[in-house]
C-alpha cells in the first residue's frame, strides 16, 4: 500500500509538471530543473531602456522585457493578443481594455488604468502615437480611441510599455525582467520572480560587443547569442566557426531585397507597360541561388507574416532554360516593349523612347564591397534589361548615402536591401503619396484610400482586407517587386539552452526570452533511508538522501529537502559522492504510528526525483509528578485554605496539563473542582469546610496531560469544629447517623431473603 501511494504521489507531480502551460510565479526552484541559469546576449551599442527616448534596434529587444503592455504578439497567430489586458472589445474607433487584476511595478505599487493613460499620453507627445488618440478610463477599465488610425493603435500602440505615472524621465517598469546591474558595457536583467507570467532563467546578461567578429569570438569561447555563422577563428591553436561550432538558429527575417520603379513624371518607368515589361524579366529564384540563407519573396508584406500577406499576387519570375545553357526567354518582354512604341529605329541595337528620342536607365544599388552576393543580383538584373535592348548603367551608392538618393529621385530603377515589419503599418511610409519612404514616388489615389482604411480600422478583419487590396496595387501596379528576404540568423552554445520560439524576425524576440531555459542533461534518481526506523516523538533519527542520474552515477550539488504530512522538515545539497545526510524529528504519536518521510530532489539541467520512506513512531510516554500542598495545616471556622497542584514531569513545569480534585470527607469543598496548570505547572483553589466536630479531609488531585502517563497527588487538611458546639471528636469517615441508616438497612433486607426462602 505504501509502494502504491508513493508511486501516485510520483505521477501526480509528473502530470503536473508536464501540464503546466506557463510557468507559475512559485516554480523556482522546482522539480522541473527548468529554472534557472544565466543567458548571456550580445548588442552592438549602449543599451537605453527608457521607451520615450530609445530609439535602436537592440534596446527595442530588451525593453518589452522590463516592461508590461496591453498586448504582446502572439507567436502562433502573429497579432495581437492580450498581456497586461485580461480582454477588449471594439466598438466603431473605440478599444476598451479590462486591465489584469494582478499587475504590480517593480517597485511593489500596483499597475493601474492611470498608469496606462499616463503612458499613453507620454507617447502622444513624443509622436509615437497617432494626434488625435484619446486615452481614458479609471481603476481596471482603459479606452483609446482614433478616428485617424486605429488600426494602427491596435497593431502597434497596444504594444508600447506601460510606465509608472511620473516616472517619464526614469520610468519604472512591471515586466517580468526587472533591470539587475548596469555597467558601461553590460545590462543583467534579473527574473521577476512576483510576475503573473515569470520567465525560466535566472538572469539575462546583455553585453556590448563592437562587432559581429567580437561577439561570434566570445561565443566560441563560451558565452553568449550571435549572428554571422560563416565566420572562421582561431581559439587556442584551433579553428572554428559559428556554422559548425554552435548552433545556427534560421528564421524569415523583415528586410527585403527590392527592386523599385521610380514613378516620377518625365522618368521612363512611370510608363506602367515599360515598368511591368522590366518587372516580368526579374528572378527572385535566382536571387535566392546567388544568396545563401534566403527566402523568394512575392510581396511587400513578407510571405512568413500569414495574417496580412496577400497569396493572390502577380509573380515576377522570367522564364529561363537551362539547356543546352541557361538562357533567358525574353520573347514576351520584347514584344510588350514594341507595343508601345519602344523600338530600336536606328539598328545599334538599343531601343528608343516612342518618341524616337534616347532611352538610358540609371540603376542603382550598393557597392560590391558590401556585398559580393547583393552586387552579384544588382549586376545580373541589370543585364537582363540590357539584353531586351535597354542602356542602363548601374550605379554604386553606399548602404549610408542611399536613403538620401533614393528621396532626391535622381534615379530609374533601385535595388535595394529595405526593412519591413510583421504588422503591416509600415505600408503607408513606402507607398502612401505623404509617406516617409516613399522611394518610387507612386501617387495612386485608390492605394490611398487602401492605405488609410488599413490604419484605420480596429476590426482584424476589416484591416485584413485592406492591406490586401494595397499588396494588390503595388504588385499588379509593377512600382515595387520584391526578391528574397534575408534570413535572420541567430547563433546560440551548442546544447545549452532549449526552447527558443521561432518567429518571424528570428528567436531573438519577447516570448523566447519567457521560454527558453536550460537544456535538460536527463532525469534524477533518488533513494531515502532512515537509520533507525523506530523511533519515539520527539526523538531524532538519521534521514540519508542518495541521488544519482538515470545511469546510476552520484550526482552532488543536488538540492535535497524532506518533508513529513506537508512540512518541510530538512534541507541541503549532496556531496561528492551524491549523499547528503540529515538528523529529522519524530512527529507526536497517539499510539503506534506509521510515519512517512519524503525527499525531493532537485538539480538545474535535470528532471527532478521524489521518493519516501517510512519510520515508526512510539508516543514518548513520561511520569507525571503531581505535588499538592495546602496554604495551611487547620482552617479555622469561616475560613479557607489555598490549595496549590504543581505538576512536572523530569524536574520541569508541565503547562496545559488537566487537573480534576476530589475531596474526600463531609462537609468540606474546593471552589473550582477542575482546570488546567499555568507556564509554571501550577493549578490553584480555596478550600472551605463547614463542621460540627474538629474534621480531617483528603484533598486528592488527579492529573493527566499529552503524552504522560496519568499521575495523583494528595494532602491532608484538618477543619475545626464550629464555636458553641461540644460533640465528640472523629475522624474522617462515615459519621453515626450514616452507619445506624447503614444497620437497619441491612437487617431489612436479612428478612425480606428469610421470607423468600420460606416461600419456596
């Protein structure tokens, strides 16, 4: 029976473990062996974790850390779901938000609805919201409304850190990091262990590296997340890279390889039939064969980011052969260019403008220098449209100098390495006609109209179906043709951490910091014996925790506690030899009773291991010395005596314990017949006696108490007789009265047995 019980206490902390969807605020240091552990990540500049200033990539990945927000993207679905908000409702261009219940700062105040608008209204004045947003509300109830961009508010605002209201200047964050230590060129963050949602490690170290070479270096060595993995070192005489010495995590990235039209009056490419005759001899299958860890794209909006990618789009793919050589089929191209009107009229071979005057396209893109693969896609894309008769010079601008060229216009064609976003806000800034980006200059009322539907909307579904429409312009419209997009490449210690979330954008992002944890080396074993297995309460005996691994080998360092009915009772870490012994106390008895011991066995990297043994327990049963003196020999008529009931047990007071007396002789009584002894194991009465003759009483206590045996204890007082009254002296006893009733009873009942025997 106990083997049975021990076995379903085993699996139910299993199943339990095994459940667990989240982790819960109280895990640490459970038997998971999930947490704990130190991740050590490199950044490429100075880390600033205030929301209202920061503006680099890399603090952009540690602030949702330390701060709570509405929303957090949900990796499965990629929108918008709630974090710091328990729900939300849309109705028309309001959001309304019921905040958690359970949001606490890191300083220990409470996260609230002013907090939120607070915020809110700190990110209005630095711009990084929408003008006209109205935030309101009161205790767990917030709504933000937009009439110019809701959609916008709900994909990107929800999103934003929520700060402690007056703290913009150093603002203090709930998240479930909280900032540790800080130095010049390192940022610990340490577990909030308090959050509704704490993450596995310990700690996370953010240290400055100021290059990818650095970083890659120091992982190799030992520490730290990186990207780069084709990179060769030499470390200690030995050569080694990221691709083969640790592990390559690949995900889609953002940034695109673009090829873009300019659509600026008097420029050849605003012409849609010449455009999309140069758009349809483009090759995003052999972009990805000329760069390594690529993706074909055939959108604006990355293929990876499902909610708002458009699958129902024009492909931009020239049709080669690759027999008896690769060759380009350009018959469809040529023959579009004719149609209208642009032809070779003076048979060098090169096509004019309908006109009949020169045709020269200027393309632009970055230096070989940069990137041998990029150059490789510009110089190929570029001879493509020279071979259907076109003159186009392709010009090197630095990756630094281009955003300003591509503003100015002075170009043709561009391409270009250009960042997107999993949500689709960013659409507006290249192809909306008052947008940021706006490179190939498209003025496109009906994209407009798209576009500002698409910030506009709260609705998932009503924003769906604009930033559709809006893929569907730019791609049928040819203005911008995306090829590939770039993996985003992380490089982690081999074998040391698990459970990365993969997500557009790569692993370095908000839920892999909540996930990932140390990678588990196996399960623990563990055996208990208690020496001696019989043992009486409150006596000590020797508990000793054995713990190896799932092969049998000692495991030391391992944290051991035992427990005894739900209470821990001991605790410590094995040794070398993966022993740990402790000295347990028994646990009080009634009778005889079967105790059982349980040890939990936890180690960080290792599952955990329970197990029980069990040790009899005998109650400690201990004399009671019971001493009762009375305050005086004789009390006088009228007159009372303190009588005092010390009890002990070994020479020490016995407090609690139960005191019932009994006065034995007639005439005589205590004023309280029973009660319990104080801290120093007295009980005290009054004695009183009303007699004729001088009288002799015994004043007899009887004691009992937990765990003791009963124990007695008497004395003697002697009452005098009352004033005026000469009667005999006697003793304690039977008075005359009582013996003579006593007499005539029994002769009584002598006759009435006389006269039954009679009868018969």
């Amino acid at each position: 029976m106990r083997k049975i019980l021990a076995a379903a206490l085993l699996g139910l902390v299993l199943l339990l473990l095994l459940s667990a969807a989240r982790p819960a605020a109280a895990t640490h240091g459970d038997l998971s062996g999930l947490y704990g552990g130190n991740l050590r990540v490199s950044v490429r500049g100075p880390l600033n974790l205030n929301p209202f200033t920061a503006t680099d990539a890399d603090s952009w990945k540690v602030i949702p850390l330390v701060y709570d927000s509405l929303a957090r993207i949900d990796p499965v679905t990629q929108l918008p779901a709630p974090w710091a908000a328990a729900s939300w409702s849309v109705s028309g261009s309001t959001l309304t938000v019921t905040m958690r219940s359970d949001l606490a700062f890191h300083d220990g105040s409470a996260e609230t609805a002013s907090d939120v608008i607070y915020s809110y209204n700190q990110y209005k004045s630095a711009g990084k919201v929408p003008s006209d947003l109205a935030v309101a509300g009161g205790g767990s109830t917030v709504t933000l409304s937009s009439a110019s961009a809701g959609g916008l508010v709900f994909g990107q605002g929800l999103l934003l850190p929520i700060v402690k209201s007056g703290s913009v200047s150093n603002p203090v964050g709930g998240g479930p990091w909280k900032l540790q230590a800080s130095t010049a060129t390192s940022w610990t963050l340490a577990a909030n262990a308090a959050h509704f949602w704490p993450p596995y490690l310990d700690t996370v170290t953010f240290s400055l590296y100021a290059d990818t070479s650095a970083g890659s270096l120091a992982l190799l060595s030992g520490n730290l997340s990186v990207d780069d993995p084709g990179t060769i070192y030499n470390i200690g005489g030995t050569n080694r890279s990221l691709l083969f010495d640790a592990t390559i995590v690949n995900n889609p990235g953002f940034t695109q390889l673009v090829v873009g039209f300019n659509l600026r009056g008097g420029r050849t490419t605003s012409d849609s039939e010449f455009r999309l005759a140069l758009a349809d001899t483009l090759s995003p299958l052999l972009a990805r064969q000329a760069h390594a860890n690529t993706i074909v794209s055939r959108s604006p909006v990355i293929n990876e980011a499902v909610p708002w990618f458009n699958p129902n789009l024009p492909i931009y793919q020239v049709v080669t052969t690759e027999y008896p050589a690769p060759t380009y089929l350009l018959t469809d191209q040529n023959q579009r260019l004719d149609s209208a009107g642009y032809f070779d009229r003076n048979g060098d071979g090169i096509r004019e403008k309908p006109d009949g005057s020169a045709l020269s396209l200027v393309a632009i893109g970055i230096p070989v220098a940069e990137s041998s693969r990029i150059f490789t896609i510009q110089a190929s894309t570029v001879d493509v449209f020279s071979r259907l008769g076109l003159a186009v010079s392709l010009e090197s601008v630095p990756s630094a100098s281009l955003p300003a060229r591509l503003a100015s216009g002075n170009f043709d064609v561009f391409i270009a390495s250009l960042p997107t976003d999993l949500d689709p806000g960013f659409l507006s800034d290249y192809f909306g006609s008052a947008g940021s980006k706006t490179y190939v200059h498209v003025l496109d009322s009906a994209l407009d109209t798209s576009l500002q539907s698409a910030n506009v909307a709260l609705a998932t579904a009503s924003r769906q179906s604009a930033v559709m429409s809006v893929q569907d312009r730019v791609m049928n419209g040819g203005y911008f043709v995306p090829l590939i997009h770039f993996n985003a490449l992380e490089a982690t210690v081999r074998g040391t951490f698990a459970g990365w979330v993969n997500m557009p954008g790569g692993v370095n992002n908000f839920w892999t910091y909540q996930k990932v944890h140390v990678s588990l080396a196996g399960s623990l074993a563990a055996a208990l014996t208690i020496v001696p297995t019989s043992v009486k309460a409150g006596a000590t005996t020797t508990a000793i925790a054995k713990v190896t691994d799932a092969e049998g080998v000692p495991v030391s360092g391992a944290a051991v506690s035992f427990w005894i009915a739900g209470s821990q009772v001991a605790s410590g870490t094995t040794d070398g030899t993966g022993t740990l012994s402790t000295t347990i106390t028994a646990p009080s008895a009634q009778g005889a009773t079967d105790v059982q011991v349980t040890i939990q066995a936890s180690k960080l990297g290792y599952a955990g291991a329970t197990t029980s043994a069990w040790m009899t327990v005998s109650p400690d049963i201990r004399a009671l010395a019971v001493a009762v003196a009375s305050s005086a020999v004789t009390v006088a008529p009228g007159s009372s005596a303190t009588i005092t009931v010390t009890v002990t047990s070994g020479g020490s007071a016995v407090s609690g314990a139960t005191v019932s007396l009994d006065v034995i002789g007639l005439g005589g009584k205590v004023a309280a017949a029973s009660g319990t002894t104080d801290a120093q194991g007295k009980f005290t009465t009054t004695f009183t006696a009303d007699v004729g003759p001088r009288t002799q009483f015994r004043v007899v206590a009887t004691v009992t108490a937990t765990g003791h045996s009963d124990g007695t204890g008497s004395t003697t007082v002697i009452a005098e007789q009352r004033v005026g009254t000469v009667e005999p002296r006697v003793t304690a006893g039977l008075d005359t009265t009582t013996i003579i009733v006593a007499i005539l009873a029994l002769v009584v009942i002598g006759a009435i047995a006389a006269m039954m025997g009679r009868k018969k």
